[in-house]
C-alpha cells in the first residue's frame, strides 16, 4: 500500500502568514494603441505560511512567473496588494528585496565567473561582504555539493549543478523566504528528484519558506505541502496536494462482474466509505475514501451473494484529474484559452518555460 | 553604501581580466592607422622642397610632423573605438537574465548604471595611452615616422592631456552605454555604432587641419566632442599656438558633451531598469516575466 502524507496533517503551533496576496491582478500594457492589454494575472489571493513549500502549478502562460514577478517587486501589480513578512511590496520594495532570495527559471549564473565569486558578488550586492559572508558561501556550496567544483568557472557545470548553484546564490544572504521559478525546469527526473532533496533540506536545516512555481503535476504532488493551482490568471483551488485530490471524492474502484450476474448495487453502496456507484456495461465504478480496504470486502461480498466477479482495480485520484475536473480541460492541453480576453503571458508560445 | 557597486565592477574585471579580446579589437584600427595610414598619408611630403618645417609646423597647430598631428588624433580615436563595446555587456545581461536578478537584489538602479560607467571607462582609456606608448615608440624605428613632442611638456600639460583623454572616455562610454540600455539586441546595437563610427571620426580633426575644409565642415569639426578633446592634448604637446580659445574653453566645451552624454545615458538606463510602467521599462519586465 502506497503511503501517502496524512491528510489535513497540520502541526500545532501558530502558522505565520509569510507572504499574503490580496487580489493581484497584472494587465501588460496592449503593444498596440487601440487594442486590449494582456491580462496575465486576473486577481489572486493567497497565503504562504511559515517553513512550508507552497506550489504555484499551473501551465505554461497560466500567469505562475508574472505572480513571482509581482511578489519580488520585479513587476508593480495592476491592482491588489501583496506583502512579504508584513511589508508592502509596492510602497516598500527596497526594503522586500532584502527579505526574499529568488531563483529564476533560467540559469542567470555568470558564466565566466567561479560558483564562489558568483556567490559572493551576490553577497555584495546585498552589501555583505567579509569572512562571515565566505564562510556562510562555503557551507551553502558545501549543503549544495559543490564543495569541490566551487573554485571552477560555471561554463563547466552541468544543468543539475547550475540549479544547485542557482539556489545557494539565492539563499547567500539568508533570507527566511525564497521564490523558486520552475527550479527543475530542463532536468531530467534523477536530476529532479535530487534537486527536491536539496531544497527540502534547506527548508528543514533553515527552517526557510519556500514558494515555488511548476508546471510539473508530481513535482506539486511530492514536494509541495500546499498547492494554489492556477489556470488563465486566477487562482482555482487551493489546499494541500491530498486534499485537493480528495475533493474528487477519494479513490474509484471498479469492479467488472461476468455477464449475467446479479447487480451489486444494493451491496456496494451498503458498504463503509462508499459514496456512489454508477454503471458502465459490466463494470461497476464505486467512488470511495478507502480504495484498498474495499478490494476484499466487496469481493468477498459480491462472490458471497452469488456474483461472478472478474476483475477489480483501484484508482487513486491525481492531480490530473483534480486540474481537469476543475478546469474542464485536461492539463496536457496548454494554453487553451477561454475567450479572446482570458489569453496569459505565455499563450501561444509552445516552447517550455516561455521566452 | 559602495560595495553593491564595488561588487558588480568586481565582476565585470574578473570577466574582463579573463577574456581581454575586446582590447585587441578595440586597439586593431587605431594601431592599423598608425602603421599603414600614418605612415603612408604624410602631408608634409606635399610641401615642395625648400618649404621650411615651420611652414608645415603652423599648418599643423604646432606639431613637428604630420604623424605627430595624427598619432594624438589616434589617441582619441582608440577611446572611441574602445568605447563602442562598452554597451554590449549590458545587452547580454539583459538576454542572459543577470539584469533581472540583479534588479531583485537591494542595489540601487543608479550604482548598476554608474558602475559600468567608471569600469568601462577606465577600461577604454586602457588603449588610448597604449596608442600614446606605441607611437612614441615608432619614433626610434629607423624609416618609420614616429611621434615626437617638444621638451618643455610640464605636469600640468601632462595632467591636462590625461584630464582630456578621461572626460572624452566617460562622454563615449556613456553614449555608447545608453545605446547598450536602449537596444534588445546586439545587432541592433553594433548597426547604430557602426553608422556612427565613421561619422564621427570623418568630422574631427582626428585626421587632419581643420584649416584645409570647407567652411561648413569647420563648424561641425569645431563642436565634434573627438576635435575638442585633441585640441587639448595637442595643445599639451606641441604647444597652444594658432588655437581660437585656451585649452580650458575646449575642456569646458567636451564636459557639457560629457555631461550631456551621461545625462542621456541615466534617462535610458533608469527607463531600461523602472520595472513595469514605460515602453522601455515595459519590455523589460515583459522579457522577466515571459
């Protein structure tokens, strides 16, 4: 049996409100006079909470890098209102920048320079400088594995240590909270698991928030404590990856009966944890909290009560389908727009990660 | 606080220190000139014979020789020329995304611009008393013409001939860095510079007497920030002889152009560098988000 993160599991202490967004909305100026502008976000609301890994997934377009624009004051939001540890990201965004680190989606590394002058070139700019500073670079390198290629120019590295790389630079001058953009975007899923594994032993060694965007259905699944899914500029659901599955009403078990046999209905919907059973041909698709626990007992109910049964298979609900039951389309279908106003940032562009 | 700043001019030297290439094409024409135009274009062998040098000497405000006149001409030029690189590191910042992130960090908008400033500054004088060096040399290889200045320089010439060299590096430098700021694309840029090299270096008095043009010609060499800053390096060398205004008046006139360039370049740099808002900052943070 699949164990997965207990549901609703929340720890006891106070949450601290980390970032708070408040109906931020983007519409890119029209690059035409007389036409519309681009509205790329469309008013969403949000709170990251201390020292959890928050997910923004959506497709690509969906308005995931505009939001992280707004948030680390790289873009001034339309309208709405956002802070970071209580500080206006409009009214104050010299004062947010010292708060946040920020990894973009791509590799903004300087090529020529060293992993350790990048990071302490970094450190300057925050004006830290001195052996306090090389030390914390050193440790960071080291929690990174790049100990021993931290003295060799970045052109060197491979794609797996530049997104290593990428996110010491931005935790140099230790900040609580830091904003991953597409952090395993171009990684193979070795180099994806790995890189899961790095940024979840910072968050537990730092006790860092970290809020990151993808468009990766298992990257959301199996690193996020919680999940905003995004879709054409608005937020849709929100909650922890088993709660949004879980509002698919549970797990589907389908059980295939021979020809002729008497209906299970009646039986099936006696049953603890099942919520409703509909009929196709001979299959029965039972909707239920408790897939597993329900593979025996209406086995051993049906073949009891004189029912031939010949097949059973249980499905967990994925983030798949949570997206396409709440958007109506399949995730896959990128891009899709709903009408001629609702086209985001990156429609159109096919090319993964945008331009 | 200084060490942001101090920060982004470290990075750009240790970038810098380990592929110099743009110092060797940046010097390529200046020297090409001295050794093959400079050599070949002496005015002074036009002159009859029996003409005496001082003839020659006051045509050319004071120089002892034509490649006198024209090696400080090339002084200014290898500036310019060197200058013209200054904007593309700005253009791969830009397409590379390091702009953006250092735009995240608490640097001020201001120290990203002027840092680039003072380093590409510095560096673009670099060639132009590399061009001082190699055509002083030039003057003890036997058959070629080198450059030869009277004995009387004092420091004062000396610090006025540098002060000139400076305030034309930070003019070009600047010009050219707003273009850097204002373009999206390499290409874009490097069309723009080359329109203008040439240009610029034609209406100067780099080359030749401003004497023998036409009048029309005279007032556009006489403005040209390239005809300013020689005519203060060659009053430092060959003496202020046959000159309209004191060397002052010519160093006032290439600081407005300095002034004026660098102005030019803070308005484009800090519309580049405003997040959201405005065409050029607007394509910018359009580029960061998409």
């Amino acid at each position: 049996m699949v164990d997965l993160v207990e549901t609703g599991e929340t720890p006891a202490r106070p949450r601290e409100v980390v970032v708070d967004a408040r109906d931020l909305r983007m519409v890119y100026p029209p690059s035409k006079a007389g036409t519309k502008g681009t509205v790329a976000v469309d008013g969403v609301s949000f709170q990251v909470h201390g020292g959890e890994i928050f997910g923004f997934l959506g497709p690509n377009g969906a308005g995931k890098t505009t939001t992280i624009s707004m948030l680390t004051t790289l873009l001034t939001p339309t309208s709405g209102r956002a802070t970071i540890e209580g500080i206006d990201v409009s009214a104050r965004p010299h004062d947010v920048r010292r708060k946040l680190g920020l990894v973009f989606q791509k590799s903004t590394a300087d090529e020529e320079l060293t992993g350790r002058e990048n990071m302490l070139i970094e450190a300057g700019l925050y004006g830290l400088a001195g052996p306090d500073v090389s030390a914390h670079a050193t440790e960071l390198l080291t929690q990174m594995d790049l100990a021993s290629s931290a003295d060799r120019l970045v052109k060197t590295y491979s794609g797996g240590m530049r997104r290593r790389l990428e996110l010491a630079v931005g935790m140099v001058h230790k900040p609580r909270l830091i904003f991953l953009d597409e952090p395993t975007l171009g990684l193979d899923p070795q180099g994806r698991a790995g890189f899961w594994r790095y940024i979840r032993s910072l968050r537990d060694s730092k006790g860092l928030t970290v809020f990151l965007t993808t468009h990766y259905l298992d990257e959301a699944d199996q690193l996020c404590d919680r999940i905003a899914v995004i879709d054409h500029g608005k937020v849709i659901a929100i909650g922890t990856p088993d709660e949004l599955k879980d509002s698919l009403g549970g797990d589907t078990l389908e059980l295939t009966v021979a020809p002729g046999s008497p209906d299970p209905t009646p039986l099936l919907q006696a049953m603890p944890g099942v919520s409703s059973v509909t009929k196709v041909r001979d299959t029965y698709r039972v909707k239920c909290s408790n897939g597993e626990s329900l593979v025996p007992r209406s086995v051993l109910g049906a073949t009891q009560a004189g029912i031939n049964v010949v097949g059973v298979t249980v499905t967990k609900p994925t983030l798949d389908e949570v997206f396409l039951h709440l958007t109506g389309h399949s995730y896959r279908e990128e891009g899709v727009p709903n009408g001629p106003s609702s086209g985001s940032g990156g429609d159109g562009a096919p090319a993964p990660g945008g331009a | 606080m200084l060490l942001p700043a101090f920060s982004l001019i470290r990075r750009e030297y240790l970038r810098w220190i380990r592929a110099p290439t743009w110092v060797i094409s940046g010097l390529m024409s200046p020297i090409l000139y001295l050794i093959l135009f400079g050599q070949a274009f002496d005015l002074g062998k036009l002159l009859p014979p029996g003409v005496p040098p001082s003839v020659l000497s006051s045509a050319l405000s004071g120089a002892p020789s034509y490649f006198s006149y024209f090696a400080v001409g090339m002084v200014a030029f290898a500036s310019v020329t060197a200058a013209m690189f200054s904007g593309t590191g700005i253009i791969f910042d830009k397409q590379l995304g390091i702009l953006q992130r250092i735009l995240s960090t608490p640097i001020s908008r201001r120290s990203v611009f002027l840092s680039s400033l003072v380093f590409r500054g510095t560096l673009t004088l670099i060639p132009a008393f590399l061009v001082v060096g190699f055509a002083l040399l030039l003057a003890h290889v036997p058959d070629v013409a080198g450059l030869t200045v009277g004995g009387g320089i004092t420091v004062v010439d000396a610090l006025q001939f540098v002060v000139a060299a400076l305030v034309l590096s930070v003019a070009f430098t600047a010009l050219f860095l707003s273009f850097g700021f204002a373009a999206q694309r390499i290409e874009s840029y490097f069309g723009v510079v080359t329109i203008l090299q040439l240009p610029i270096l034609l209406t100067s008095n780099a080359m030749y007497p401003t004497s023998i043009m036409p009048a029309w010609l005279q007032y556009v060499v006489g403005i040209n920030p390239i005809s300013l800053a020689v005519n203060v390096m060659r009053m430092s060398l060959f003496g202020t002889a046959g000159y309209t205004y004191a060397a002052w008046v010519y160093l006032l006139g290439l600081l407005a152009w300095a002034c004026l360039f660098v102005l030019l370049a803070l308005l484009l740099a800090s519309r580049a560098l405003r997040s959201g808002g405005g065409p050029g900052g607007g394509s910018l943070s359009r580029a960061i988000a998409e």
